[in-house]
C-alpha cells in the first residue's frame, strides 16, 4: 500500500499537518510539565516560581511555555510514588 502524491499541494498540506501536530505535542508536554513543576514548588517564600506556575495553568498558552523553563527559587519538593 503506496501513498501517491498527485500534486505538491498535498505535499505542502502533508508537512503543514506534521509541523502543526508536533507543536501541539511540544505545546502540551510542555504544559503538562508546568502542572508536575507546580506540584514539586516548596510554598515557602519566595513564591516566585509558585506565584508564575500558578498562572500559567490557567492560562494554557503560556503554561506550555513556562513548562520548558527552570525557575529557582528554592528547594524541590520530592513526590512520593
């Protein structure tokens, strides 16, 4: 079972699809990690990561990106599994 490809549109909407499904991954792994990121925060002050880890999960498109970013601000709190 071969794919033919009659035109380059369908070429071009191939990789248009592919592009925009692997920035809707990025942009939900990277939201996912903000969510883990606020759970492990201290709550002791300074709240800043707390503070701006707590918005961005409300605020979906700006928690995909805030996910990506390391903020120190204290110690880790560990999970237990």
């Amino acid at each position: 079972m071969s794919m033919n490809y009659d035109s380059d549109s369908e070429k071009a909407g191939l990789l248009v699809f592919l592009f925009m499904a692997c920035i809707s991954l990025a942009a939900v792994l990277g939201f996912i990690m903000n969510i883990v990121k606020f759970a492990k925060c201290d709550f002791d002050a300074p709240y800043k990561a707390e503070i701006i880890r707590g918005v961005g999960i409300p605020c979906a498109p700006m928690g995909a990106v805030i996910g990506y970013f390391h903020i120190n601000d204290g110690k880790v709190v560990e999970i237990a599994e």
